[in-house]
C-alpha cells in the first residue's frame, strides 16, 4: 500500500508543543488532507497515489497521525 506524507508540521509530543502549536498543525493537516481529497484521478496517478489510498487518508480525523510524528 502506497504511504502518504503530507507537507504538514511534524506533531511533537504535547510536552514539547503548545497548545496552540498543537493546534496549529491539526489545521494544518486538515486542510492538506482535504486538499488530497480534491484531487483527479490524473493529479493523483501524477503522485502514485492510488484513489482508494487518496480517500482513505482524507477521511482521517486531524488527531489520527502517524506513531512517528508522535516521537
């Protein structure tokens, strides 16, 4: 399965990241997932990114990243 990485702030640890940092970066990677969600089968075939991998990551909620960005 293709692994998606958006261009969006790494999300730290809440020790280390404000409050509004924190939310900040979940604005971030809503928008970037709702981005993802508008594009044509030919802009996502231009970055290997099948339709089924594309919907799948714009329906995650903005708190659901992956454990690295957790770190």
């Amino acid at each position: 399965m293709t692994q998606i990485t958006l261009r969006s702030a790494h999300l730290a640890s809440s020790r280390s990241t404000s409050r509004a940092a924190a939310a900040l970066n979940a604005i971030q990677l809503w928008r970037s997932r709702r981005a993802l969600a508008r594009l044509d089968a030919r802009m996502l075939e231009d970055i290997g990114v099948t339709a089924e991998a594309a919907a799948t990551e714009a329906s995650r909620a903005p708190w659901d990243v992956p454990a690295y960005w957790l770190k």
